[in-house]
C-alpha cells in the first residue's frame, strides 16, 4: 500500500488538487452566480442545480481544452522543433519521428514492449501516435463542450438583457466565444514558451524538468 | 492568467460533460413549452381584462417596477394603460437554463423560472435592431 502510494504519487498528487480546485470552483462559482441573480432579482439557485447548469460547463470546459491543447501542441511541435538548451527540447540533430531503432519499435522490440509496437501495420502507427490523439480528442471535445455549454449561458444572459438570442453558429462566430479561448490559449502559451527558454539558464536540484544543476547552458535535451 | 471565473482542470470524465452540455440546450424544448404557456396564460389573461391575474404571472421584481411606474401605485392599473394587441400565434419558444424567450407572430416575451413557475419579465417587447435590448410594454430594461 505504502510503495503503490509512494510509486504513483505525481498522478494521485495532481489528481487530488484538481478535485479540490473543481471543488472549490464550483463552491464560488455557485456563490458567484447567485449574487448576480440576486442582483437582476432573479431567484437563486442550489449547488446541484448549478453544478449541471451551463455556466459551470462552460467555465470548466474553456479551461480543460486549453490545458489540452497546450499538451497537444508541445507533443506534435517538440517532434520537429528543437531549442538548443532546453531540457524540453530532444537533441539539436534529431528532430523527426526517429528510427524504429530509436523508438524500439517491430525488430527493435524487446520482450517489455508493448505488444502494439511489436507488431506492425495501423497498430502500430496507431500506438506510435496514441498520446497525441488522445490529448487532441480531448482538447476537441472539450473545445466542443465550451461552444455548445457557451451558446446557453450566453443565451441566458442576452435574455436577461432582453436581448434576442443566438445560434450555436453565431455564438462560435462571436467575440464571446473566441475571447473566452484567446484569453486562455494566450497564457498557456506564455507558460510552454517560458518553460522552454528560462529552463536553459535557470535550474531546479532534482526536477527531470530541469538540467542538472551544474549543466552547461548550451547543453541540450539533458534532464536532472 | 484568466480574466473570467477560472480554474484548471486535468483528468475528468469528458464525455458525462458533453451530454450534460447538449441536454442544456436540447433538453430545454420539453420545459420551454412550460414558459410557452404562461406567456399565453399572460395574454389571455390581459385581453380577458384580469390583471390581477395577469400580475401574478409577472416576475416579482418587474411587478413591483411596474406598479412604481403607475400613477395609481398598482400593477393593474399600468397593465390597464398598456398597450397590448393580439400577440398572434406563437412562433417560437427558445429556453436556456432559467430563461426563456418566446415569440408570438406580434409579441416577444421574456421570462425566468422560479420556483412557483415561470414568470414574465418582459412583454410587448419590440426588437430594436440586432444587438439592442428590446423596447417593452411591462418590464424590459
């Protein structure tokens, strides 16, 4: 029991904090979301009800598809891009898919292999791309949840403003929803770029997402 | 980082999410006829000249607005004075979460849900071009 916790505790730390931060956002959300009821003299609502409300949809889902996006892109963009330096970069003389050789895939398998890269066919392109298609199906339907969840919460509020509703295909066409995205994509962008420029100069004592304390700042693709 | 109500989220049933997000929208069409017929009942109400009836129906916010707005004090009196013709048919019932907009052949309605009911908060109400609030008879901006 000890070492299960102790062997995954980065997946059950992270796991636990964002239960507790999408408790707590729903806890003020629903606080949030009253006030402004009361505010327009409309009836407040319960926790249940605003947990399956369009306004808490939206908010956790414009967040969710921009974390995975942001994943999507460092995955597919760190194949082909290189940053001499970075820790988050591969070697300055390999960007590309790689050889089978490289990547242990068919003849190259060892017994430990996943059976899917031992074989051969759509398999195995299949499995050699699996982490980016999840991470893209995710950032898609998340992306998806935020345009259908946004129409209505956008709707409720042009309607409290005696304001004439919009189509799905407005909405998507609308300042709102693209200022909603932009305003997340901005800032998961900042923090990839940092990461990737400040993790040359600057180090962390036992991170693997840091060089190694003492590494030469040109020191490419090595991690602590 | 995030101007709106913002949180970070990995690892969570998508799916569940998506469904619930249609059945905001879609899951609507059953309880809009619900905001439907008050706006009906409102109109029957005002033409069969019962305005206590018909003030009953009103949001209680926009009724007391509009009994401040009457000479008399009463909101039966300014729905009295109003000017309401045959709403016509109705059209269209669109309903999002707590709110509903419906539209007669020459009427648009606004309502909310509460929990006696729907209840109106706009009637008579004009469109003003695309982006403008709409012009109402009783409550409105």
């Amino acid at each position: 029991m000890k070492k299960a916790l102790r062997n995954n505790g980065l997946s059950l730390f992270f796991g636990l904090i964002f239960l507790l931060a999408l408790l707590g956002q729903a806890l003020t959300g629903h606080a949030l979301f009253n006030e402004e009821q009361v505010a327009s003299g409309l009836e407040e609502i319960n926790f249940a009800q605003y947990l399956v409300s369009s306004n808490f949809a939206v908010d956790v889902s414009e967040n969710w598809q921009s974390e995975y996006l942001q994943f999507l892109l460092y995955i597919f963009a760190t194949i082909w891009l290189v940053q001499k330096g970075s820790p988050e970069s591969k070697e300055l003389n390999a960007p590309g898919p790689e050889s089978d050789k490289d990547q242990l895939v068919g003849e190259y398998s060892n017994a430990k292999s996943p059976k899917w890269a031992r074989v051969s066919g759509w398999r195995r392109t299949l499995y050699s791309n699996s982490l980016g298609l999840t991470m893209g199906l995710i950032f898609v339907l998340s992306w998806l949840v935020q345009s259908i969840a946004g129409t209505s919460n956008y709707n409720q509020e042009q309607i409290q403003n005696f304001q004439q509703p919009v189509s799905w295909a407005e909405y998507i066409a609308s300042p709102e929803f693209w200022n909603r995205t932009l305003q997340n994509w901005q800032s998961e962008f900042l923090a990839v770029g940092s990461m990737v420029v400040l993790s040359i100069y600057l180090r962390q004592r036992g991170s693997p997402e840091s060089k190694p304390v003492g590494s030469a700042h040109d020191d490419t693709g090595t991690t602590g | 980082m995030k101007t709106r109500r913002a949180a970070r989220g990995l690892r969570f049933g998508l799916l569940p999410l998506l469904a619930l997000s249609g059945g905001v929208l879609s899951g609507c069409a059953a309880e809009g006829t619900e905001a439907a017929e008050a706006a009906e009942a409102f109109h029957r109400d005002v033409a069969g000249s019962d305005m206590t009836a018909a003030c009953s129906l009103l949001q209680s916010k926009t009724r007391e607005e509009t009994a401040r707005s009457s000479d008399a004090g009463t909101c039966e009196s300014q729905l009295e004075k109003a000017q309401f013709g045959d709403p016509g048919k109705l059209l269209s019932t669109e309903q999002f979460g707590r709110d509903a907009f419906i539209e007669f052949e020459n009427d648009t309605v606004f309502l909310a849900a509460s929990d006696a009911g729907w209840r109106i908060t706009g009637a008579g109400c004009t469109a003003n071009g695309e982006e403008a609030p709409y012009t109402c008879e009783v409550g409105g901006t």
